[in-house]
C-alpha cells in the first residue's frame, strides 16, 4: 500500500531464497514517470519493508512490501518439485552470460531456476519439450513466441488478433472464420470489441469452420474436444515416470511403448517421442507444479482487459489441484539512466501501449485470483533486473550494451525471474500444507 501523492503500481508479495532486489522500474505507472527507490536504483530486502519511492520533481510515496523468504535450508529432506514450465518467447529465450559467454549456469529462467536448486542441494526438476542440448544443465521447458493465452488454450496453431503478428499466424479475420463465427452470428468480422472477446472465448472445433484447419497441432496442449489439455500433452509426450524418472523404453522409435516405471506403476510411452533421442531430451510427466510464463502478447491482442485476464485464469484452472504460479515480464529499461552509465549503455523505461495493458491485466488477474488456494502471481515485474537487454553486448570498455529497442529481457533479467520461482517453490515446499 503506498502512502503519497505519486501514482504508482501496486507490487504483490515477493518472494526469495535470500534477499530480494526490488526495482523502481517495476512501480511506474505514468508515461513520464522516471523513478528512485530509497534514492537509489534499487533496494535489497530481506523481509517485509517500507520503502520510499520519488520521482524527478521530488515527490514521494511511501510502499509497504510483502517480502517472503525461504531459505534452502526450510525445504525438508527429500523434497521434490517437479514444475511444468510453459510461456510465450520469454519462456523460451537463450541468453548466455554476456560477460563469460557460457550457458553453464542456465540461459533461461527455467534453467537457470534448475541450477539454482541443484546450489542449493534442493530437488527441483523443470519439465517440458524443449531445452539447449548443450547448454550444462538438464532442464525444459514448453515456450511459443507469439503466443497469448487464448492462443494455448484454444488453437492448434499459432494465432493472435495483432495486425503485427509474423505471416506464419492466423490474424483476427481468419480466426473469425475459422472458428466458424461468421456462420454463427451471422457478421462478417469488422474488428468489433466484441467480435475480438468472442474470438478470445471461443475454442476451435467448437463450431464446424468453413474450412478446416489441416496438419498436426503445433500446440502441444491441443485436443480438438477439448482445448487445451494436459493429459493430450502427457499422451504425447511422456518420457517420465510421476516420480520424474527416465522411463526405461528400448524400442527404437519408443513412441507408445508400455514401460513399468521407478514407482512400479506402468506408463506408456508419448505418441510423438519417435526416438532414442527424444525420449532422452525431452522431460515430460505430471506436474507437481506449474509455472506460466506470458501476458506481453496478451498486452498486444485486441480482445478487452478482462477477456484477457479470464483466458489467463483459465489457462491457469486447466491444472485442477496443481499448484500454479503465473508472471509476465516487464520490458527493458532503466529509469533514471545516470545511474546505470558506468556500468551498462541502458535504454530508457517508460510506459508505451503494451506495458499500460499489461499492468492493467495483471491487476485484472491479480482480482480474479483473490482468495484462490493453488494459484499465484509471482511479482516478477517488481524484481526484475531493469539493465538487462536480449543481445547484450560486451563492450571494449567493460560495459554492457543494452539499449536495443527489444521487448525480450537478457541473461541477468531471466536470473531474477528465475528468483521469484525459486523463492515461490521454496515457500511451497517448505509449508506442504498450504
């Protein structure tokens, strides 16, 4: 809660396994606005704080934090985590540390959550059907850049209502057909608000379209009876058994073989793992946790805030009891940039049209889920590492050049994203209960 004269935007609870950074950047909520926390560029925490935040003309407020921390050593003995870890581009980014060049120590936030736990001897297990075969740390993930949550929960194939989208997407007029709502409201699409929230509402198949889609679903989730489901997800890509372990399949194209697993319990292998080498790469199982990652595409879609934030929401129910976590990612930038200088060549933050959305999606989230046991907005637009860019360069000089004008946050971005899961788990774990 602040106290002040100054708009800012609200921060929920943070969570950690150590102190918590917590950035300005994370509190603005006017075009203009280029803020300090506690006068500086940013604040470490390691429990519930009051914190000051000013801006350029001297006013401030007064914010009450949440902060929340786990350390490792909470997490009882033989604690196991397995997180299905899925999102838009975000998700699935690879960013080596721009000063060592490795991705020993992770190259996404799903990864490098992974690595952080392995530090800490706490068993935490990504899941998923992608991963960096090279990179050093054995962790996956499912990420579709592009993709808004009416597009996993609704569409076999990429689709999105932003003019802006790559020729490879469906746009709202093909939608509109192919979901077959012309047929059914007797409109031609005219770019109607609410044409686009029906759009948003509507799953595929559930009107016959005038033509229909053809080839196998890009969406891994994708049932045509059902939408979006994991138990589509787990028939088609099961490499695990529900304890996380390898199933022990010996054919060589393993797809739908019927393996007894570590758990004594017999599981058939998914129908698309077609190989020895997929059957190694991919980590798939039912999750323990789930972790969505998306909402900046969200920010772009033409359907309203609250169709926006019911497709989230939904998304997040399609778990059933299964703990679920969602964040979005702030854009890059810093706010005051004489602060960064001698360390980073940084682009300036402000508001634009997606992140003005996306705040307000996030508070629209934050209402529905009020008061909902297994599900959780992690603050991640609050903590992430502002100086930190997608294609960071190393200069001759030392710093860091991070002022391309790119939606996608960097390594050191992804690092405290991965913070805020690592911290949330944690908590979860160590309070088995809840």
């Amino acid at each position: 809660m602040a106290q002040g004269q100054i708009p800012l935007f609200p921060a929920g609870t943070l969570y950690g396994s150590g102190p918590v950074a917590v950035y300005p950047e994370g509190f603005v909520a006017a075009p203009g606005q280029e803020l300090v926390i506690e006068g500086g560029r940013e604040v470490l925490l390691d429990g519930p704080a009051a914190v000051s935040i000013a801006d350029r003309d001297g006013e401030s407020a007064i914010v009450n934090l949440d902060v929340m921390i786990t350390p490792p050593s909470a997490v009882p003995a033989g604690t196991k985590a397995l997180v299905l870890c899925i999102g838009e581009s975000t998700c699935d980014l690879v960013n080596a540390n721009p000063f060592t060049g490795s991705y020993a120590e992770g190259w996404n936030w799903a990864s490098m959550l992974r690595f952080q736990a392995l530090q800490d001897g706490v068993d935490i297990r990504c899941l998923g059907t992608g991963t960096l075969p090279d990179g050093g740390v054995d962790a996956c993930y499912t990420g579709h850049g592009g993709w808004s949550a009416y597009t996993f929960l609704n569409w076999p194939i990429a689709a999105k209502m932003d003019p802006w989208a790559p020729d490879s997407f469906l746009k709202a007029p093909q939608m509109w057909e192919a979901l077959g709502l012309e047929r059914v409201s007797g409109k031609a699409y005219e770019g109607a608000q609410w044409q686009n929230d029906l759009i948003a509402r509507t799953r595929y198949g559930k009107h016959r379209p005038e033509k229909a889609l053809s080839g196998e679903p890009v969406n891994e989730f994708f049932s045509e009876d059902e939408g979006f489901s994991l138990e589509t997800y787990l028939e088609r890509y099961r490499t695990l058994d529900d304890s996380g372990e390898p199933l022990p399949a010996k054919r060589r194209n393993p797809a739908c073989e019927k393996v007894r697993g570590s758990d004594g319990k017999i599981y058939r292998v998914g129908s698309r793992i077609t190989s020895q080498a997929l059957l190694g790469r991919i980590r798939v199982c039912r999750p323990t946790h789930v972790v969505i990652n998306l909402g900046i595409n969200d920010g772009d879609s033409a359907c309203s805030v609250d169709v926006a934030a019911e497709g989230i929401v939904a998304l997040m129910d399609e778990f059933g009891s299964i703990p679920v976590a969602w964040f979005v990612n702030r854009w890059p930038g810093v706010c005051r940039k004489e602060l960064w200088e001698s360390e980073y060549v940084p682009r300036q933050y402000g508001m634009n049209g997606n992140n003005t959305r996306v705040e307000a999606i996030l508070k629209a989230v934050s209402r529905l889920l009020e008061g909902r046991p297994d599900r959780y907005v992690l603050d991640v637009w609050h903590t992430q590492f502002p100086a930190s860019q997608h294609e960071e360069k190393l200069l001759p000089d030392g710093r860091l050049d991070c002022s391309a004008n790119d939606v996608h946050l960097g390594y050191f971005g992804q690092w405290t994203a991965a913070r805020q899961v690592q911290g949330w788990l944690y908590h979860l774990l160590s309070h088995p209960t809840e």
